[in-house]
C-alpha cells in the first residue's frame, strides 16, 4: 500500500486515538481532525475541523485521499438530528475537495429488523455520507470492547458497583463484540482497498453471546467472582418499555460515569439482535478476531497499565 493523506474524524476519542496511532505506523501521512488542534498531542497532524461547523471543514480536506468518519452524537435527544447534518455537510466537504474514499464505522443490526434510533440513525449516516458522490466503505460493529470506550465502561463500572444485577428481558439478546484491536486493524485494512468502495462489511469477534453471559463472564475476569443477573420480563406494550428505559438510564448515570442521555440510547438498542451474518469482510483483511474473554482481558491490562484501578 503506498502512503496517503488521511483524515480522521474524531481523532481524540475511544476508536480516533487508536487509528491514528495505526495509520501512522503504517507510514500514511495523518491528519487529526479535532476541535482544539492547539491542544492535539497525539501523532499525525492536527487540523481544527467540527463538523457541527460545514464551513470550517473545506481546509481540513484538501488534498486528502481518504478520510475516516468516527462521529456520533450519543449524549444528546437530538443526536439523530444532529447526526444527519453532520454526515451531509462531511459527504459534500469530502466530494468538493476531492476526496477518495470515506470509511465510517457503522453498527450491527439486520435491515429486516425494528432498528432502535439509535442504529436507524447509523443507517442515515451511511447514506448521507454518499449523498455527494465520494464512495463510502462501511464497517458495521456491535459493541466494542476496549478501555474508555462507553460500552465497556458501563459494562466495567456496573460489575464493580453492583452485587447483583436485575435486568429486562433483553438481557438474553445476542451480541457479537469486537476488540478495540481488531476494530482499528480492520479500519486500517479496509483503506484504499480496490474491493471495498461503495461497500458494507460486517465485523465482529470470535464469540456471539447474551448480555447476561458478557457480564458475568466479564465479572469473573474482573473480580474473580459471579455476578447474578436477574431477568425481569416485561409486558404491557411501549409505554411500560418506555417507562422502563427511562428508569435504567436514570440508574445507569448514577451507577456509572455514563450519562443519562447516552445511556437511554445504548439501552434501546439492546432488544436488537447483532451478529454478524455476512463474512465478505474476510475476502478483504485476513484477520483471527479475539474472543470476548481475551478483549475484557486486554481492556483491563491497558486500563492498569494507564494506572488506573480495576
């Protein structure tokens, strides 16, 4: 692969830090999108770019061959709003400075299914994204596990705080969890890669499990000891499910460092089945993807190695 300009969108953040230190490794010449560039202490250039501001984005683009799109707009009621400007203004940024290829990290879910808003606005993104004409690749993940990430930090703070745990009936979901690792090494592998543009892939890790067993699996690695999960089942249509969404995120923001707007998103996710159904992503990046043990176990090795407790 030959060097290239690359931009990162979100280059300070849970999966951002991580590519960029990867692209870099890789020889590519990178760019750090972030609002306070003067404050960037990362490798790769910084560049200022928000992309709440569509004017300011046209000098952070140019002369760049791919750009990477990390955005979310999870800790506010209006995110699918805001993520659907954001993901046009960057598309047309992108195709007016001539840009190749934008790579975005989507999420897991079936087209088929009841998508929550939080995955239906993932979905908006990928389109809004192409609107102007730049091929997109999309990767589409479940949750991904690795230290600072929201997720895994829920995950990690509910096991720590609670003896034992109560849960709603999509506790017995599927997922498929990916590595923090193996999300970059598959972002970096799927760049400038003649079979990707225009396409969606499906990663995830080695194993497919419930909720219920990722914490209690989790929970032995962290604390050497169970975790009892009690599933709540529950009927009596969208009110109750909404009124019992509202009442675990208000429960989530005082267990955990998560706020409650964020976590009401994640948590109506949850009674959505993701699992990888299309493996078309091995035809591009040859990649063994870690189980979930070996991820929690490296998220809590980078977690002591920064010095902070588990």
């Amino acid at each position: 692969m030959s060097e290239l300009d690359v931009l990162v969108t979100g280059a300070t953040g849970f999966v951002g830090a991580r590519l960029v230190a990867a692209l870099a490794e890789e020889g590519h010449r990178v760019r750090a999108m972030t609002r306070r560039p003067e404050a960037y202490v990362g490798p790769g250039t910084p560049v200022a770019g928000d992309v709440a501001d569509p004017e300011g984005l046209g000098p952070a683009l140019v002369g760049v061959d791919a750009a990477y799109y990390l955005i979310h707009s999870l800790g506010s009621e209006d995110f699918e709003e805001r993520d659907a400007e954001a993901a046009r203004a960057f598309g047309a940024a992108a195709a007016a400075a001539g840009v190749r290829q934008i790579i975005y990290l989507g999420g897991l879910g079936n087209d088929d299914a009841e998508l929550s808003p939080h995955l239906r606005s993932r979905r908006e993104v990928e389109s809004l994204l192409a609107e102007a004409g730049v091929p997109v690749t999309v990767l589409r993940a479940a949750i991904v596990v690795g230290h600072g990430g929201i997720s895994w930090e829920m995950t990690r703070q509910l096991i720590d705080r609670l003896p034992v745990m109560a849960a709603p009936s999509w506790a017995a979901t599927r997922t498929q969890p990916i590595a923090l690792a193996d999300v970059v090494r598959y972002l970096v592998g799927v760049l400038d890669h003649p079979q990707v543009l225009g396409r969606v892939f499906e990663v995830g890790g080695a194993d497919v499990l419930s909720y219920e067993d990722m914490l209690k699996r989790a929970a032995v690695i962290q604390n050497n000891r169970d975790v009892p999960v009690v599933s709540v089942p529950l009927s009596g249509g969208d009110l109750v499910t909404d009124v019992v969404a509202r009442a675990s995120a208000y429960a989530l923001s005082l267990l955990t460092d998560v706020d409650a707007d964020t976590a009401r998103t994640l948590i109506g996710s949850m009674d959505t089945e993701v699992v990888v159904s299309d493996s078309s992503i091995d035809e591009v990046v040859l990649l063994e993807p870690l189980g979930y043990e070996e991820m929690v176990t490296l998220a809590l090795e980078e977690r002591l190695a920064e010095g902070d407790p588990v």
